[in-house]
C-alpha cells in the first residue's frame, strides 16, 4: 500500500538525512487517512517544497494513548526535527491543525521510517549507490570482485544494488545482472532505472547478455531508463538498445 501526505521543508531535510526516522500521524475525524491500517514495508509517497516528492518505507507502526505515552517510549531524538525537549515537543506537535483534539480521542501513531529517495534526486542517489557498493578485491586465486557497480529501482520504490564477479571460468556475472538477483530475491522483477559505474567513476551501459536479461523481466521491460551521463541526467531506454526486439511480448 501507498499513502500520500504533505510534509514541510525541516521535516523532509531531516528524514532525508536520517536525523528522522519516526513520523508522528493522529486518526481525525473525517480525516483522509486510517493510520491503524499500516504496515511494515507500505511505501509513503511525501511531497515537500525543497525536496519535492520523496519516498520511505514503513519500517514499523505502533499506537500510544497520548503524545506523553509516545515520547516517554519514542523519545524525540529520531522522533521531531526540532527539539530533544519531551514537554516543548508536545507542545509543538499540539499546535498542529485538529492534532490535539485527535490524539485525545484516538490517540497517536509513530511510524518508524526510512528514508528511500527523492523523485528530484534519483539519478544521483543510485549513481551513488552504483559507485559506493563497488569494493574492487580478489576473492581467490580465480575470483575478483567489485570493478563495477549497478543499482537498481523497482516500481516498488526498492533500490538494489549488486557488483561485478570475474571467474576465470565463464561463471561470473555483471553487476547490472548481480543486482537484478537480488531483487529477483526479494520478489520483485519490474525495473524503472538503471544505473551502472565502472572503475574509474563513469556511468556504463549494459552489455549485450544483461540487455537481454533485462528484457525477459517484465512485459513493461521495454521503457526501463538507463543512466547515460550523471551530468547531463541524458538516459537512454532499453527499448533503444534492443532495436529487434524478441523479447516478452512474444512469449
């Protein structure tokens, strides 16, 4: 499930930064949203005006009688982004629209969060992933690892990452395809984007057998963007790779 809400600018800065991990939601009447109907790994859809739309999983959910309850258990350090005083942070979060009157009648949720991306920002944040999952090492005398990066979104908001192994059989495996593993791992097989970084810090493409790997994933595999240059965001789609396409559509 994926719920949106409105957020102002200090509080997106600090989940984005991770100095917020915690979201404080109350039940009002005739409110848009049932809070109590969360669950770990529902995906909240912010919209903010620094950052734009951004994205967090639900990590955890759990329900307090009053805003004394949940800070005393919470505490404010993860929980508000502008003071580690229990008693102000009441006062603060009481001052919000209809948020007293709610909590006295239905209480208040914290919602353990973290933080996945910003619309405005991806390309950057998972050409940072690509590039910082990269390790380049000898894992034997035969195997070495780690020369190129991948990260990958899915339509689930996921991010997965995944390096290069070389064999000195014909065993090993991109790092575009390591990471598609992994999200094949975890259930997932839809792809947004894509972006892979070599040794040196540039942006790659796909080779010719994670092309059509990619292809095979999904009926919607065609529109999957692939990062082309970090600074000029130019992306290229698989569809454009692969001009004989024979892919899932012909299954």
């Amino acid at each position: 499930m994926t719920i949106r809400l409105n957020i102002n600018d200090s509080e997106a800065i600090s989940i984005k930064n991770n100095a917020k991990t915690i979201e404080i939601r109350v039940n009002k009447e005739n409110g848009k949203h049932d809070y109590s109907g969360l669950k770990e790994n529902d995906v909240i859809e912010f919209t903010s005006d620094s950052l734009g739309v951004f994205y967090v999983k639900v990590k955890k959910i759990n329900y307090y009688n009053s805003l004394e309850e949940l800070f005393t258990m919470e505490g404010t350090r993860y929980t508000t982004s502008f003071t580690n005083d229990k008693d102000e942070a009441i006062k603060n979060v009481n001052k919000l629209d209809g948020y007293e009157d709610a909590i006295n009648k239905n209480g208040a949720y914290a919602i353990h969060i973290e933080y996945l991306y910003s619309e405005n920002t991806i390309w950057e944040e998972l050409y940072e992933k690509a590039k910082n999952v990269r390790n380049s090492r000898e894992v034997s005398g035969m195997i070495s690892a780690g020369g190129v990066g991948a990260a990958i979104l899915t339509n689930n908001h996921n991010i997965y990452t995944g390096v290069c192994i070389d064999t000195a059989s014909t065993l090993g495996m991109c790092g575009e395809r390591n990471a598609i593993a992994n999200m094949i791992t975890n259930g997932e097989n839809e792809i947004v984007k894509l972006v892979c970084v070599d040794s040196k810090g540039n942006v790659g493409s796909p080779c010719g057998a994670c092309r059509e790997y990619l292809m095979q994933l999904s009926k919607n595999s065609k529109d999957i963007e692939i990062l082309k240059d970090i600074d000029t965001k130019e992306m290229v789609r698989l569809e454009e790779l692969i001009p004989d396409w024979w892919g899932y559509d012909r299954v």
